[in-house]
C-alpha cells in the first residue's frame, strides 16, 4: 500500500501540480485547500504518512496546522512550502517541529527528494518506537521470569530448611516441633511490630534456623538426662557460632545468620557468646528471645508439664529490661492470646496447656524458666 501524502494549500493549482508530482512518483494523495480543512480530514480518522502545507492560508496557517499536529501525529513529519520572503518564518517552524521546507518555486526532483527523506526519517522514528516497545517488553518478560527463578529458588532454600529443621528435630526429640512454633510466634509479634514483610521473612529463616548449631553438639551432651558439667555447658553454648558458620555458608541466609549468632544474648548484655546488649542484638534474634521464652514455658516437657500463657506473659515482664527488649515486651503483652493459641493449632500441636499452676523446677538441663526463675541460657 503506497504511502499517504495530505497536502494542503490555498491555491488550488499548486495542490494539482503537487499531488500530481507525488502521484506519479507512487504516492497516494489527498488534497486540503485550508488548515481547518486538513485538521477535519486528519481528526476523521485517516491516517497519513506525511503533511506537506502550504506557510501562508487564511483560517488557519501552516504554523497553526503545525501546532495541533505535532502533539496528536507524533510520527507524521511536516514539510512546509513557503515564499522566499518567509524562510525566518518557515525555519522558526522547524524549530516549533516541522521536518524540513520547501521554496516557492520547486522542482519535482527538490519536492521528491524532501519527501523520500521525511518518508526515511518517519520509518526510522516508527522502528526505533517498535524497537523500545519490543525491548521493553522482552525487558519485562524477562524480568518476570528472573522474579519467578527467584521465588522458585527461596522456595528451594525454604524447603532445604524445613528439612534441616525437621533433621534438628529428630536430634533432639525433648523439643520437637519447637522451631517451627517458635518462628510462628517471632513472625506474629514482628508483623504486630510493622516490621516489613521482606525482614520478617528474614528473621523467621533466622528464627527456624537458631538451633541449627546443635547438630555439631554430640549427642552425650545434647540428651543427657541431668545437669551438665561446667566443660559441657561451655560445649554446648558453641552451638551459636557453630548454627553461624553453618548458616552464613549459603549467601541468601547472611542475614539470617546474625539471629542464629545472637539469639541467646540478653538485653542486658549477660548472654552469650558475644555479649551483645540492647539494640548491639538485631531485631530479630531480640523478638526471637521473647518467642523462644513463650513456648518453651507453654510447652510439655519430659520432666515437666506445659504452662499457662499468663505464666509466660508474667515471666517475660518479669525479665523485661534484662533479658528481654522492652518494646519488644510491650507489643507481645499487648496481643490476645489466641494469636498464640491460633498458632499452636495451626502447626499441629496438641499439648497446648489449659492455665495450671507452676510446675516443680526442672531437673535437666534445658529447663524452661518458671515463675521468679531465670530464663535458661542454653
């Protein structure tokens, strides 16, 4: 289909000599006598490849015309004709976004030639728009799919953990399950908080990981029914930095990591292994200090029976400002129970206690701590 030229002037025999010029160059032509006749054609709904008008009409002049196109027909060039006596106007056309002019009087190869060159120069502004158009969405697509590979991929991590996790429970079976209500319960009190979803995703890998250390811990000491010795003690709080190295070998958990390393650090800056205190400890492992608190009270253990969650809650008041953040401690106290009692049931356990007296103080090591006791340090 041959390309389509509006070529509009007020003469009726320069429109004639021009359109017949372009025709028989295989052009398709319409012809316009006014600016406001061209704008009525062009509104219509017909689309042309070029504008080829006339500087000096009455109504509407070439540079009016220029004007209401430029903006609606971005890729449709305009060549004005003009006398020699208006070359300032018809460059200060160019300037306002006309593509070239023409003087009174032309020959056909002048006419043909500035023509052939506004074709070339539309093409050109039409395949570069494609081209962006086309990058742009080649861009997007592919930026979907690298969202996608990296969803599938956290996805991927998510699963591995779960099944070390699930492999730290079978180590350990006096507090299986516990990684999984202890994460629920720091990713309750952190959205509580309007901690970002992207932390909280970060502190609950940290969260389900912070025992991860224990499996380097031999099983001698990690199951012994009583009391360590001070040389077992020591062994067993290496489990921190043992879960750290472990955990900072993968690059998406570096983050993660830091809650492993410090979430047997008390505010106070009594814990270990590094003596963190107050906000030195990441946000995370000090929510993690609170969650970790809550269900080991509230949780059966072989050498002692659940606790209530108001034993629990006036436990961690009771520590607040020592072991405990007290903002921190202030947002918990401040959520129902049955966040915590949802949760519970939710992942499945079933040992959730009704509100019952204080047990009789443990005699093993990984005692939970009871009312006016101190939280464990293991």
């Amino acid at each position: 289909m041959p390309d389509r030229i509006l070529v509009v002037d007020d003469e009726e025999a320069i429109r004639e000599i021009v359109a017949s010029m372009l025709t028989s160059a295989g052009y398709s032509c319409k012809q316009a006598r006014s600016g406001m006749e061209a704008l009525a054609v062009l509104n219509s709904g017909e689309a042309f490849e070029l504008l080829l008008s006339d500087l000096m009409m009455a109504e509407l002049d070439g540079i009016g015309l220029l004007e209401r196109t430029k903006e609606k027909y971005p890729d449709m060039p305009v060549v004005m004709v003009t006398a020699v006596h208006d070359i300032s106007v018809a460059l200060a056309a160019i300037r306002n976004g006309a593509y070239d002019y023409l003087l009174k009087p032309f020959e056909r190869e002048q006419l043909l030639a500035t023509v052939s060159r506004a074709m070339e120069n539309r093409r050109l502004k039409v395949e570069n728009r494609t081209y962006q158009i086309n990058l742009e969405s080649l861009v997007e697509a592919r930026t979907h799919q690298l969202q996608d590979a990296i969803e599938e991929l956290k996805r991927s991590y998510d699963i591995t953990l779960e099944v070390l996790g699930e492999a730290l429970d079978y180590k350990d079976r006096e507090t299986e399950g516990h990684s999984r209500r202890v994460t629920a319960f720091t990713m309750a009190i952190a959205r509580q908080m309007g901690v970002p979803k992207e932390q909280i995703d970060t502190i609950a890998r940290g969260a389900f990981l912070h025992d991860i250390g224990k499996m380097a811990i031999p099983d001698s000491i990690l199951n012994k029914p009583g009391k360590l010795t001070p040389e077992e003690i020591n062994v067993m709080r290496e489990h921190c930095y043992l879960g750290y190295k472990l955990v900072k070998k993968i690059p998406v958990l570096n983050e993660a990591a830091e809650i492993v390393y410090s979430h047997q650090e008390m505010y106070d800056g009594n814990g270990y292994p590094r003596g963190l205190k107050g906000q030195q400890i990441p946000l995370g492992a000090r929510i993690f200090s609170i969650a970790d608190t809550l269900d080991a009270i509230t949780s059966n253990r072989p050498y002692r029976s659940a606790r209530s969650l108001a034993v629990a809650r006036k436990e961690i008041q009771d520590w607040s400002g020592r072991q405990f953040d007290p903002e921190v401690v202030a947002v918990f106290q401040k959520m129902p129970d049955e966040v915590f009692e949802e949760l519970r049931r939710a992942i499945g356990a079933e040992d959730y206690p009704s509100p019952i007296p204080p047990a009789p103080k443990s005699k093993g090591h990984s005692a939970s701590p009871g009312a006016g006791a101190a939280p464990p340090v293991l």
